[in-house]
C-alpha cells in the first residue's frame, strides 16, 4: 500500500533498523523490488532520480510504483520518493504527482544557497504535507559506475549540521560520510564522522551510495544511527547482468518478458539480500 514516508522512517529510527530505499527504473526494477518486499513482510521506499523521470516520463513512472504498491505490494508499506531532485521546479512536480517524500539535492551550492533552496523546498513541501530530505556533503557518481576508485571522497562538514538542520528545518539529512554512488574501490564509512554527525542532530540521517559498502560497515552504521539506505548500483547491476546472461543463452529470443523476466528475479534476489542486512524484514 501507498504510505507515507515519514511514519515509516521514523518507526525505523525508534526500532534500530534501516528502511530500505531502492532506486526503480522501469516496470521490471520495480517488480522485483516489490516482490522482495512482498516476501519478507518489509516496508520499502521506491525512489526515483531525475534521469529516470527523464527516461520513463514522471506519470508513467508515478502510476507504475503507485499502482504496484497498491496491488501487487498491498500487503506492505510503499513510499515513492524523489531521489536528489535539484530544482524546486522538479520537487514541486513530483509533489503534485502524488510523491510521498521529496529529497532537495543543493549539496554542490555553496553552504549558504544550499540551505535557502532547502529550506524554500521545506517550506512548500510542509505546506502539503510532505516529508523533505536535505543533503549535506555532496556524494558524488551516479551513474552505476563499478569498480573504479574516486581519488576523494567528499565528506560533510559536521559543524555545519546543527545549523543547516535549523535555518532549514528539514526532516532528513543525507550526509556524505566516505560512500559514493556506484561501486567504487575506496568506499570507506567514516564511523567517527557519522558518530559526530549523529550528536549534531536527531533527525533520521541517510545513507547514500550504499551498492559499494561492505556489509559489516552497513551494520555498524545502522547501530550508530543511520536510518534509511539507498541502493541503486547494485540493482542496475543484478538486472543488467541476468538480462545479459539469458540474451547470451538464448541469441534468438524475441519474446522480451522471456528475456526481462531473469531481471526481475535478479532484482528480487538481491533486495531480498539488503532488506534482510538493513533489518527491515517483518517490519510492515
Ligand atoms: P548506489 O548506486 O551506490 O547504490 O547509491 C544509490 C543512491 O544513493 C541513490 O541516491
């Protein structure tokens, strides 16, 4: 069922688990993250980036999630998410589609702008009661990228949390604590950093580039605070390469739901994987 995000981030947050938030790109991605959440009773977030609205169009891609969460995941808890929106034009379109939660990406600007496009986003968003995600530290990739190594990884500066969290009065904060988008070499959690960030502020905090993070460090993080997770890479990845391998079987198939079909199982398989590492199973 369609929910709304706030409840269950903040259920998450009291329990000591993380909510899953996992990057869709088409029906298939979204039915394999769906199935997942089906199978193990867990409250999920399907978010999409500006690129997927972009590829999918933002009605197409809002009916697909909303109509899967209130069908086939209708056992479950389903928030649709903006994933790093980057202009209040774009968050305020996705409100209007019926997004449950909107993340407000100026982590590039300079301190200052950052935190007045924020806190414009939260003021609008507030007053149609919607949940604001901020970030703080730009976490850099995007692109599913694997394997290579960002020489350095951006990281937040803790001093600026309390006050960003006050002039913006933002819900939740993404903050760049040593992960980046994609699967990259050098992924590192910076747990001291995270320990300060955690003192600074008692609203959920949000882990991003989480496809490349170990799964002890994923564990350690949630134990210190960290409340909801974001993978992409790692579903782009299962659905690429299960896709790829029955194509390599089967040269002359034609009928793609035979060929897409192995993407949705990979997918599945793989959330099913997080959402039992994240501790959200039996959530709902
Ligand atoms: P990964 O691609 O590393 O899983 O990160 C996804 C993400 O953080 C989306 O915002």
């Amino acid at each position: 069922m369609l929910t709304d995000a706030p409840y269950l981030i903040k259920k998450a947050q009291k329990e000591g688990y993380a909510l899953g938030a996992f990057n869709i790109y088409n029906l298939e991605t979204a039915l394999g993250v769906a199935r997942a959440a089906v199978a193990l009773g867990s409250p999920i977030v399907m978010q999409v980036s500006e690129s997927t609205i972009d590829y999918a169009g933002l009605k197409p891609i809002t009916h697909i999630v909303s109509t899967i969460a209130k069908n086939e995941a209708v056992s479950v808890p389903v928030a649709l998410h903006l994933d790093h929106g980057k202009s209040f034009k774009s968050v305020a379109e996705c409100i209007a589609a019926g997004f449950s939660s909107v993340h407000i990406d100026a982590s590039l600007l300079p301190f200052d702008e950052n935190v007045s496009l924020t806190r414009e986003v939260v003021e609008y968003a507030h007053s149609k009661s919607i949940w604001v995600q901020g970030e703080l530290g730009a976490i850099p990739g995007g692109h599913g990228d694997i394997g290579a190594k960002s020489e350095e990884l951006p990281l937040v500066d803790p001093d600026q949390v309390e006050q960003f969290v006050k002039k913006t009065n933002v819900d939740s904060l993404a903050v760049a604590i040593g992960t980046a988008h994609g699967i990259f070499k050098n992924e590192r959690i910076h747990f001291d950093l995270l320990a300060e960030v955690r003192k600074k502020t008692d609203i959920p905090l949000v882990l991003h580039g989480a496809s490349g993070v170990p799964d002890n460090q994923i564990k350690k993080a949630i134990k210190m605070g960290i409340n909801k997770i974001n993978i992409g890479t790692a579903i782009k990845v299962a659905f690429s390469n299960a896709i790829k391998e029955a194509a390599k079987k089967n040269p002359n198939i034609t009928d793609v739901r035979e060929l897409l079909t192995p993407g949705i199982e990979a997918v599945q398989k793989v959330v099913e994987r997080k959402l039992k590492l994240f501790g959200s199973v039996g959530k709902k």
